[in-house]
C-alpha cells in the first residue's frame, strides 16, 4: 500500500473523516463562520509548482525587510523573518509543555502567513508538511528534495559525528547524527541565514541567543526520528486521549510526532528555543495544528474551549491556571490575544481550514 493510501487509511478507519464535515462543526457561531471566506491550507506536496515558488519568494522577502524588534532586546535581529524566531525565543519557557502550546502557536504561524499576505505581496495561503507521508525517509519528501520548489534539501553529509546534547525545560536528550549534518547544498534556502541562537545546545549563541550569530542553515534529516512521525503514530495521538491535558502530554513528549518532526530535521530545528529559524518550522506547525484541529473536530462541543495547566512549562515557575481568558503575549508580532480568541480555525481572527 502506498504512503499516501496508508495514511488516509489509517485516517479514516478510526473515523477522522472530519475536515469534509460541516463548517459547523468546528465553531461556536455557525453563523458568522457562513459570512467569511475559508481559506484552505493544503499540504505543501499538493500545491502546484507555481504555488511553491510563490510561497518560497515571499518567505525570501520576509528575510529580506527590515526586524521590528528592539535592537537593544534582539540585537542580532536582522529581518522580520528573524522577528519570528526571536519572540520564540523569548516566550519559550511560557509556550511549550504548559497549556499556551497549542494555542499560542495557532496565532503565531497565522500571523506569519499575514505577513507573508501583507508585506510581501503572497496570495496563497500557509502550506503544512504532512509528516505521515515521508516517514520512512524525510529524504524522499517534496519539503526536502532540494529542488527549486522544495523548502531546500538536506545538510551535507559530515561523517564520524557525535551525538548533540540538548537541554530545555528540564529536559536532557542526545540526538544522534543521521543523514546529512552540514549546511544545505540545493534549493531555495541554500543560502539561508540563520541569525539567532542557539541555546538548547553548545555552543551558545551571544546574549541569551537573542544576539547576532549568523550561520549556514544546517539540517541532519534522521530517519530515525521520522519513525515517531508514522500514520499510525498520528492516529493514536488524534484517536486516544478524550482531553486536551491527555492529547498534548502525547503530542508534546519527547517520543511524540512533535518531537519526531522537529527532531527529524535536525539543525536548529532541534532548538526548543530558536527552532523558526528554518524556514520548514512554519510547514512543520501547520501539521502541528492540523492534527489538534482534526481532534477537536471529533468533538466539537467538547474540544474546541478546553484548557488545562499554568502558563509556564511544566509550571516552573509556578504560574496561573490557564482559563479561556488568559492573555497570550505575542511580543513585537501583535497585541495579547486571550486563549477564547484562539480555539477555533474559524473563528476569532481565523478564516482557514485544512484540506
């Protein structure tokens, strides 16, 4: 069977037939859904060559206009596509394993693709990176081939490597090396720029990683990790737990498919903290949301307000109970929103649906 026919096999044999259902389903308010225009996010394997190279030069363009972070906070902010990379860095104690995660990155990838729209002149809309399809070997994705419509290829191949230690949240992890381990050699993003961190690992860019450290963008993709990313890896975090503190503790584990996806790419992807430095982060947070979307989507009534735990990782330090009016910091990139804002892909400040 095929990767794509075993995915949606999977998919639709534990009855996830949820993004062909009625709007809805996904809302509060059916009625205000029926005024807006949807937008579809698609995967970025499904979008035509044309669309991918749209979306790659204004990725490129986004790097090209000027950071609107502080330079005393930011210092080694050089583009407003480092602006991205920097509020995450400095928020990321806040919005991983606590209950902002899933929320906080919903409006985070949304306002990236508005600025893509606003400032860089982009008509498409914000492509994901369907994991389940190229777990076997993340070589043989259309994200990675290198050609000129892919996100770039793999690092080159640098043999006889450690392991990387990583370090976040209390966390300890060696990632071992894999497949590539030096800069990108083809595609669109083999001249990329990373700019700030890292910090999850050594050595330590300058100033909290918020400080000017400009280098190659390096990816190891490991198919190793890819494992952790297989359809049947998604189908259980989507299938099994009936709440959100249950679905985001097996999302966001470490031998979880968000794992497997940031730790497959290898690079600064594996940086808790400076991850949105590779341009795949974005298609990588679409899935992310994608597969939460799709869940809650099983039960909308009961998923799409839910909340669980405290504003701070693993709640150190103690923080507040998370409740639908939590104000989330966005930083530089847009006013607080409050949690209520940020349930629903149609509603609030959102207009898209995954097909």
């Amino acid at each position: 069977m095929k990767l794509k026919a075993l995915s949606v096999y999977l998919l639709c044999a534990a009855g996830f037939l949820v993004q062909a259902t009625p709007v809805d389903r996904y809302t509060n308010s059916s009625e205000a859904a029926a005024t807006k225009q949807i937008k579809k996010w698609q995967a970025q394997g499904t979008l035509s060559a044309k669309a991918r190279k749209e979306y790659i030069k204004a990725v490129q363009c986004l790097t090209s206009k000027p950071a609107k972070s502080s330079k005393i906070d930011v210092p080694g902010a050089r583009s407003r596509f480092d602006d991205w990379a920097a509020v995450h860095i400095k928020l990321t104690n806040n919005v991983h394993f606590s209950g902002l995660f899933l929320h906080f990155h919903r409006y985070f990838l949304w306002l990236y693709e508005k600025a893509l729209q606003d400032e860089c002149g982009y008509k498409g809309t914000q492509p994901y990176w369907d994991w389940t399809l190229s777990w076997e070997d993340p070589r043989k994705s259309s994200v990675f081939d290198g050609s000129p419509t892919s996100m770039g290829s793999n690092g080159a191949y640098i043999p006889n490597r450690n392991g990387t230690a990583i370090s976040a949240f209390g966390l300890h992890a060696i990632i071992p090396p894999a497949t590539g381990g030096g800069c990108v050699t083809a595609g669109p993003f083999k001249n990329h720029s990373v700019n700030l961190g890292p910090i999850a690992y050594a050595p330590q860019g300058p100033n909290g990683g918020l400080g000017y450290n400009p280098r190659c963008l390096v990816r190891d993709l490991s198919p190793m990790f890819s494992n952790q990313t297989k359809p049947s890896d998604v189908a259980k975090v989507i299938g099994e737990p009936q709440d959100l503190y249950s679905f985001d503790d097996l999302f966001e584990g470490l031998t979880g498919v968000h794992a497997g996806g940031h730790f497959q790419m290898g690079g600064v992807g594996i940086d808790a903290f400076a991850s949105p430095g590779d341009p795949v982060f974005y298609l990588h947070h679409a899935q992310v949301d994608r597969v939460w979307t799709i869940w809650q989507g099983l039960k909308p009534k009961e998923r799409l307000n839910q909340v669980f735990g405290t504003g701070t990782a693993f709640n150190v330090p103690p923080s507040a109970n998370v409740t639908l009016d939590t104000q989330v910091d966005f930083d530089v990139l847009a006013a607080e929103k409050k949690i209520r804002d940020l349930t629903s892909t149609i509603d609030g400040p959102f207009c898209y649906r995954y097909v």
